[in-house]
C-alpha cells in the first residue's frame, strides 16, 4: 500500500464527461449526474483503509451537499482482477453496507481515472455550476486512520462555499490514500 498525496487544485479545470456502468451495470452518464450547484467526482475504492475510515463521514457529507444542490458521483478506478475486494459483487456489497445514495461507478479500462489525473484512493473533485474545479483536497484530517475529533469536514466547507460562491478555498489541504492500482 502506497501512501500518496493529490496535487493542488487546478482551478477552472474544466469537468470531463464521461460514461461508466454502475453496480447494477447500468451505463451512467456523469452529465445526467450534475448538480444545480455543483458536482463532487470521486475518486474511491472497496478496500483502501484511508477510504474505510472516512466513508461513514463522506456518505453523511454528500447528503448535506445534496442539500445545496451539489450531486455526487464515485468512481472505483482500480484493478479489481489484481485486487478482487474491489470487483463489481464487493463494490455492491460496499455501496449497500455504507447506504450509498449515490452512483458507484467502474472504470475497468482506468480511462477515466487518468483523464482526471485521479492518484489515490480517495481523490475528490469538487466542481462549481459551471463545470469548473474548485477543490481537490481531503474530508478531514486523519491520524492513525481515525479522523481527528477536532478537524472540520473540510470537504463539506468547500462544497458549502462552492454552491454559494462558485469558487472554492484558495488553500486546500491534499488528500491522502493508497495509490490507484494501476493495470500493468
């Protein structure tokens, strides 16, 4: 397990549309999936401790960006033959234990993962109504795998900022996973 960090914000980068098969291998289109304020891509897998230890958080955080009019969409980008506890059947068993109430989506040709320059497991892309990026950076601040009881949901203060400003903060902290698990 590769630990990596995301680059900075590539502010205004404009979204990628693209289309992939969710849980139920039904083809979505990202472009059906786009929020009146904004839209959150994430990058997220099935077996990444740093994604275990948030996702209890990132769940309850997109119901409230919901609530802004911010949508979400998860995309599981890693080799799932290399790395079965990410293959179709967990990534429903997954989607279903943490109640999902957004698309979980496969890239198997990891495609997309790489036209969004996405590095690890998680990697948030947090864009404006405009389709611009905004925020690239972590939920919250993690110690030993636990998120620290005094952090803020960082990513739930910029997606706020985001749908009433457009813009998000100027300084982002990385976030932080296993590296994608890159066919060879």
């Amino acid at each position: 397990m590769a630990l990596l960090k995301t680059p900075l914000c590539d502010f205004g980068k404009k979204l990628i549309p693209f289309k992939l098969k969710d849980i139920n291998e039904n083809e979505i289109s990202v472009s059906n999936i786009l929020g009146e304020n904004g839209t959150l891509i994430m990058f997220i897998c099935n077996h990444c401790p740093y994604v275990q230890a948030i996702i209890k958080d990132l769940v309850k955080t997109t119901k409230s960006i919901k609530a802004l009019g911010i949508n979400s969409i998860a995309v599981m980008p890693n080799d799932y033959i290399k790395y079965p506890e990410d293959n179709l059947k967990n990534m429903k068993i997954f989607s279903e234990l943490n109640d999902f109430d957004f698309p979980y989506l496969i890239d198997e040709s990891q495609k997309i993962a790489k036209l969004y320059d996405a590095i690890c497991t998680p990697d948030f892309f947090g864009f404006n109504k405009n389709n611009e990026l905004q925020y690239r950076g972590r939920i919250t601040e993690l110690k030993n795998l636990e998120p620290v009881e005094s952090s803020e949901n960082e990513l739930f203060i910029a997606m706020k900022e985001i749908s009433l400003t457009g813009k998000g903060p100027p300084e982002q902290n990385p976030s932080m996973g296993c590296s994608i698990k890159w066919k060879s």
